[in-house]
C-alpha cells in the first residue's frame, strides 16, 4: 500500500511540474471552489443539526415536565400500576420517544419502557442502576439535558427529578430520537455536496486531458518551434491537422517562418560585408579602439591601440587587465569594473614608458543597450597626445622665455627713462647721452625681439609663399653688403666663394635672404677680431639630386657639443654661457623654419675654439617643381581653416 501510494505521489508531483501555467491555475481553481462549496454544505449541514438539536433539546425538556408532572402522584403513591398504564399510553402515542425509565431515590431502575422490571432484573438479579449526569441536582428540579450517539443514531437523554410536596421520589430519565425530517434533509444535502465534489473533479480531470491533447500538445510544439526560430534555424516547421484560430496559428508560424529563411539567404552576404567595412573603418580610425565586455574580456582591438599597448600577440577573449601596460592597469583597474557596473565612464591622461615614452589619453566609455538600462560593455578609446604635450610645454616655456625676454629691455628702458625724468638737470650731458643711448640700443633690442616673434609666428601660421626661380648670387651679395661695414668695423673679413654660372634655385627670395641674413649675424657677433666669415655654394656632386649646397663658415668661438643638441630651440643663445655679445635666441629657430618650407634642414659642425660652419641645401629649378609646389599649396590651403 505504501509503494502504492508513494508511485500516486510521484506521478502527481511528476504531472504539476509538466504542467503549464494555465493547468495549474485550473486546479488550483477548481480545487477554491470545491472546498468553498463544500465548507458552505458542511457550514449547512451543521446549522441544520445545530437547529435540530435545540429543537429537541427543548421538546424533550417540555415533554419531560409535563409527563413528570403526571407521573409523580402514581409514585409517590405507590401506584406503578397505573404508573405502568399510563407510561405505555405515553410511549405509543409518542414517535419520539425511544424509552422512558424510572429509577427510586437510589437511582435503581424498577421500571422501563421497551423492557419492563422483569427484563430490569437478570436470572443473576443484578441490580441495575442509572448513571445519572454529574450535574444532575435530584431537588432542585432543575431538568438535565445531554446528548449521546448510538448505533441507531443520536439519542437526546431527558432527567427530570420526580417531587411531590418538594419530597424527592426518585428520576424519570426520557430518550428522545432526532427529527427524522431533519435527518433526512441533512443526509440529503451531504450526499448533494459529495456528489457535487466529484462531479467538479470529474469535469476537471476531463478538461484537463481536453486541454492536454487538443491545445497544450501544439503549443508545445509552437513553443519549441519558436525557440528554433530565436535560436538562428530558420528551417523549423509545425506540422499538426488543426483549424479554426489554431490552426491559423500554426500557419502564420510556418509562413514566418519561410520568410526569416529567405530574408536569412538574402541578407547574409549583405550583413557580412557590413560587418567587414565596419571592422575595417575601425582598423583604419587614428585614435586606438578597444570594446570589452562586461567581464572585462577583450572583444575586437584596432591596430593603433594594438601598437600604443605594444600587444604582439592575440587578446581577443582574454582579460585586458592582463595585458595591460603597468601604468595603465594601475590607474583604470578601479573604474573598470566600475564602468561595467554602470558608472559613467570618464578620461584619464596616463604616461607610458614602454619601449617608446608616450602619453596616452583614455577615454572608457559604458556601452548601453537600446533601453539604456543594462550594461552590454565598454569601450575604450585611446588617443596619442605625445605631440599635443610637448607642444603644451612648449607654448608654455615660449611664452615665459617671451615674457622674460621682454621684461629685461622694457626695465631697463624705462629705468633709464625715470632716471633722466627724475634727475635730468643734475646730470652731466655725458650721463644724459649715456643713459639715451642705452635706452635706444634697449629699444632696438626689443624692436629685434619682436620682429623676430612676429616672423617666427608667421612661419609657423601656414601662410603661403610664393616659390620661384631664384638667383642664388643676388641673396648673398646682398646680405654682404648689409653687413660689411659691421665687418669691417670689427676688424672680420667678410667675403663668399659662389661657384660660376650656378643654376637658380627654387625658393623664395626674401625667406632666403632672411636665413643668410640670421646665419651671417650670428658668425659675426660670435667671431674675434681679425676672424674670417665666408658663405659658399656649389652644387652637389650627386647630379641625380638637384641640389646645390650653402655655407656659412666662420673661425669664431665654437659651440660646445651640449649646446649643438639645443642651439635651434627658441631662446636658447650660446652667449648665456660665453658672455658675448646680447641677442633674441630666435634667429636659429627661424632659420630652421624658413628652411622647414623650403624642404630642408639646416646642419652644423662646430669645434670650440675653431669656428663653426652652417650648411644647408637646396632644389635646383625645374619646371616639374612649379607643378608640385602648385597642388601642394593647393591642398595645404584646404587644410588651414579660415581665419
């Protein structure tokens, strides 16, 4: 039995977890109204015996006294014959009562009703005696009441105590039987209730299997259908003989179907080439690209960030922490797994010393998905500053050396200048003269320094020049002319050595003659009495190059190999070191730019003590050169915005 029923529990168990939702929710349902309906027919039924319990409780009681009040004049004459008489009359007439015994002052029982006192008393004249209630109070007549169940059903015990003149005569005890009518109706609407229990049940059970086999079995299959579909197999199909709105269903799933499947051969080859264009306009973007996932896991990596992480191997898959650089893991650890929890992404400015010191900007960004609620990964863009940096320090350091080289010249002119305001009159015209020519030749040293500011921004502004056949003799005999007085004055000699009948070159001819003019000044203002500057050209000895070769060679002071590394620097002068004579620390820096246009760059070889020589070289003119420069201009027109 017990194996029985432990194999009933597991089919039962079995079934309520294969079951829909929409099965469980009849069952439970079912079994709400089949316990309501049964608690109210219990609920009734009860009410009923409750009722027909006090009814009889109250005609027993009543018919107790009354019968009482009849019988005990017989008893307490003696007189059982008519006791007898009257007993038997009451019993017959009555339905409802099932005995009548009386019992004496010691509760022994000398009469009944069905068996009189003969039947009272066995062959072993037992004495029998009435077990009376523990609340029964013999003179207060007062009559008990109780109730006990017997094989023929419910029996309602009456005692009522027999007094005649307040004497106690002994007890009359009255069984009465239960309201047949009610008894029957109660039975009747039991047996309605159980009948109604399993007829809920029944239909229960059998739309139950209705449902399993004519909706839930192709639901299941549509289901399963459906989750092929999701799952990228567009050839699944449901085959079932239904109509009617089922069957319609199962019609559009299989049209849907067909449709996904030709959308599928259709599109693939499209959605893979869009894919590869969006791999490739990745690859190729400047800045280096990184998508993780929420795991942190490498998803794609373009080529620039491959090289600034310096990755050589492949990580696609693998955690990025691992390969990140030190620096890099250290700062963007934390808000990683920040950013993957949902946190705004920020930027961070980070320093590599790897193979290549870099400065790198990284920007972490939180992908979201269409919603805008949940986390699909993180991307990471990483930008090369390097350049943006030093240009940062560089502007820096410009404009403090600017403002430091401005400030000396203006202290002093305007020392010189409150000097004379102040005390004019009690200086001598020698003082006067004195003090007026510092404050010019401060002046004229500021008027240098700005000039040489303003070319140097209008070098690096991207303003065009004009580029065109040059003589090369013409630069060069005038800057000696400028400076030859200065020359002779200082007692340098100052000649060139131009190779006869050189081609002209290509370039522009006032840039030139800046650049001779800076280089010349320079040899002059560090070379000693009785020294030599001398410019030479020639062309190079390398025809397939078209280029001829400008000197400027001077038996100066030198320059030291630390300050070689740094003379073309702006600000930087040789003279904060020899003491010689004062100048802006930009010539050289503009040399270099003049020369930068001119598609070349300018060298030195200096020996302290010696002299130093500046070099540079240039394209010989040739008609496919106007050309070049022309689409050169052209496109570099296009790129500075306008002003």
């Amino acid at each position: 039995m017990q194996l029985l029923f432990e194999k009933f529990r597991k089919i039962i168990i079995s079934w309520w977890a294969d079951s829909n939702i929409q099965t469980r929710l009849m069952v439970a349902a079912t079994l709400v109204v089949s316990l309501l309906m049964s608690g109210l027919t219990f609920w009734a039924v009860n009410s009923i015996q409750q009722d027909a319990r006090l009814q009889d409780n109250r005609f027993g009681r009543d018919l107790g006294l009354l019968l009482s009040a009849n019988v005990a004049p017989l008893v307490a004459d003696h007189n059982y014959g008519d006791l007898a008489k009257l007993s038997r009359e009451f019993y017959s007439r009555t339905s409802s009562i099932r005995y009548m015994i009386y019992a004496d002052e010691e509760g022994s029982i000398y009469y009944g009703i069905p068996y009189s006192e003969t039947q009272v008393n066995s062959s072993l004249t037992l004495r029998r005696l009435m077990q009376l209630p523990d609340n029964f109070l013999p003179t207060s007549g007062s009559v008990t009441v109780r109730e006990h169940s017997t094989p023929d059903g419910e029996v309602t015990d009456v005692f009522i105590p027999l007094l005649q003149e307040d004497q106690y005569l002994g007890v009359l005890a009255i069984g009465i039987n239960p309201n047949p009518a009610v008894v029957t109706s109660s039975h009747l609407t039991r047996d309605v209730t159980i009948a109604v229990f399993i007829t809920i049940w029944v239909m229960v059970i059998l739309g139950a299997v209705f449902n399993a086999l004519i909706i839930t079995n192709p639901i299941k299959e549509l289901v399963v259908g459906v989750k092929t579909i999701a799952s990228g197999n567009f050839k699944k199909r449901v085959d079932l003989p239904f109509g009617g709105e089922l069957g319609e269903l199962i019609f559009s799933f299989n049209d849907m179907a067909k449709r996904l499947e030709r959308y599928q051969e259709q599109n693939i080859e499209e959605l893979t080439a869009q894919k590869a264009k969006l791999e490739t306009l990745v690859s190729t973007i400047a800045d280096g690209a990184v998508l993780l996932d929420t795991d942190l896991a490498v998803i794609l990596a373009n080529p620039t960030a491959r090289r600034l992480f310096n990755w050589d191997s492949e990580v696609v898959g693998q955690k990025v922490l691992g390969h990140l650089p030190e620096p890099v893991q250290i700062e963007l650890t934390r808000p990683l797994y920040q950013s993957a929890a949902g946190q705004e992404g920020s930027e961070f400015r980070i320093t590599l010393t790897g193979p290549t010191p870099r400065t790198v900007r990284i920007l972490l960004t939180t992908v979201l998905d269409q919603q805008r609620d949940k986390v699909k990964g993180i991307a990471m863009t990483v930008q090369d500053i390097t350049r943006e940096v030093e240009l940062n320090e560089a502007k820096s350091q410009f404009i403090s050396n600017i403002s430091h080289e401005l400030r000396t010249p203006l202290f002093n002119i305007k020392s010189f200048i409150e000097t004379l305001h102040d005390y004019g009159e009690d200086l001598s015209i020698e003082d006067r003269q004195e003090f007026l020519d510092t404050a010019n030749r401060e002046t004229d040293r500021l008027t240098r320094l700005v000039n040489d500011v303003l070319d140097l921004s209008r070098l690096e502004s991207g303003k065009q020049y004009r580029f065109e056949a040059v003589d090369l003799l013409q630069p060069v005999e005038q800057t000696l002319r400028t400076y030859q007085l200065t020359a002779r004055d200082q007692g340098i000699e100052l000649s060139h050595k131009i190779q006869a009948n050189l081609p002209p070159i290509w370039g522009n001819y006032d840039l030139l003659l800046q650049v001779l003019t800076n280089l010349i000044g320079n040899a002059l203002k560090f070379t000693l009495k009785g020294g030599k500057v001398v410019i030479r050209a020639y062309p190079l000895a390398d025809e397939q190059l078209h280029r001829i070769r400008i000197e400027v060679a001077d038996t100066g002071i030198g320059i030291e190999p630390d300050d070689q590394a740094a003379i073309f620097d702006r600000f930087y002068r040789v003279e904060n070191r020899v003491h010689t004579l004062e100048g802006t620390g930009l010539g050289l820096s503009i040399v270099r730019n003049i020369l930068d246009k001119h598609h070349s760059s300018v060298n030195l070889v200096s020996e302290s003590g010696v002299g130093t020589t500046f070099w540079f070289d240039l394209n010989i003119y040739r008609e496919d050169l106007v050309s070049s420069a022309t689409d050169l201009s052209i496109e570099e027109s296009q790129e500075i915005p306008a002003s």
